[in-house]
C-alpha cells in the first residue's frame, strides 16, 4: 500500500499565465515541504501540457511525486510517477494497463456507489469529494459534507484524500472524519510557501 503524505497539492494551469509562473509555484510549494504534487490542465492543447509538464519534472525532480491529472499518455510522455483520473476519464483498468504497475493511480470519487466500486480496482489511492463547496470546478458535484468522508474510510482501507473547499480553517476536519491526506488547490496560491507549512503544522 502506498504511503500519502498529508498535503496533496494540486497545481491548477489555469490560475498561471505560462510554465515560467506553474514552474516557479512549484518551486515555492517545494520550498515548504510539499512532496506531492498533482498537475491539472482542463483547458489547454496537448502541446502546452506536455510543454508544462516537461517543464515541471525538471524543475522537481526527485523531491516530490508528481501526479498528471486525466492524461495517461501525457504522464508516459512526461515521465510523471502517476497518473490521476476522474468518473469522465478513462477507466481505472484501462489507465492501469497503460501506465503500469510501478506508477501511482489515483480515482476520484463522489458518493458511496463510487467508492465502493473503486476500492475494487488497482487504484493506489482513493479521493473522495467535494468535501466542502468549492470554486475551483466549473460545476462540482454536490458536497459530501464530512459525514462523506466518514462513509468513505468505513467503505475501504486504501489511502483517502479528501478533496473540494478545503483550507487551513477546516483541514483537520477532514483528516478527523478519516481521510490520510488533503488536496489543495486555492488555499495554497498565496504565498505558497508560508501556506504549505502552515498546512504541515496544522496536519500534523
């Protein structure tokens, strides 16, 4: 079973106006103790996520794990350590076979149904959400409150991240109703460093 640190960091292309800026928040969130990194681009051509992607593993290296979100082929092309997919993406199956065994495969998940029916693929690790409202989808599924994610880690022993809305107000919660990491997106964009390790204190 893989071992999730406790600050799952999401890089969302969208916030940044080219490499040079996704390059550089990177760097920040690494400076503050971030080991784990997912990069997520819902909007760009194939051509500027690879270029992003690229840029990134250069920029990391090997002092984090760094997780493309939805594009198997990109997380090949980019020698990414795993790939991350959703219920509109490809299957779990599907995106196994393609990236193999040694690379983490993450699922997301949005109700009990969801969940039960990932814990059953070879997914590395489950992610559950949202947890709390959140801006940085187009349109969310509905919130599963904390009490989802106490349904959640009843319903499997795989790794759990708690997704959507989640801050430094609210994180331990999460970790509380039974979730091993929290995934970040909004909460870590101003001054990304500071924010990350106030994160790790918080966490534990």
């Amino acid at each position: 079973m893989v071992e999730i640190p406790r600050l799952y960091a999401i890089v969302d292309s969208a916030a940044f106006s080219g490499t040079a800026q996704v390059c550089a928040y990177a760097e920040e969130l690494l400076a503050g103790r971030v080991t784990l990194l997912q990069y997520r681009n819902k909007n760009g051509s194939a051509r500027v996520m690879l270029e992003q992607a690229r840029a990134l593993k250069m920029v990391v290296g090997g002092r984090a794990r760094l997780i493309m979100n939805d594009r198997a082929d990109l997380c090949l092309a980019a020698e990414f350590d795993g790939l991350h997919v959703g219920q509109d993406d490809l299957l779990p199956e599907s995106a196994r076979r393609m990236i193999g065994k040694e690379r983490w495969l993450g699922v997301s998940t949005h109700n009990p149904e969801q969940l039960r029916e990932a814990d059953l693929t070879s997914a590395d690790y489950l992610a559950v959400g949202p947890v709390f409202w959140t801006m940085s989808k187009e349109n969310p599924d509905p919130v599963v409150g904390l009490e989802g994610v106490r349904r959640a880690r009843e319903l499997t022993t795989k790794p759990l991240v708690g997704i959507g809305g989640i801050t430094r107000e609210n994180a331990r919660l999460v970790l509380d109703a039974g979730a091993d990491a929290v995934a970040v997106i909004s909460d870590l964009r101003s001054e990304p460093r500071k924010s990350a390790e106030e994160f790790f204190q918080i966490l534990g």
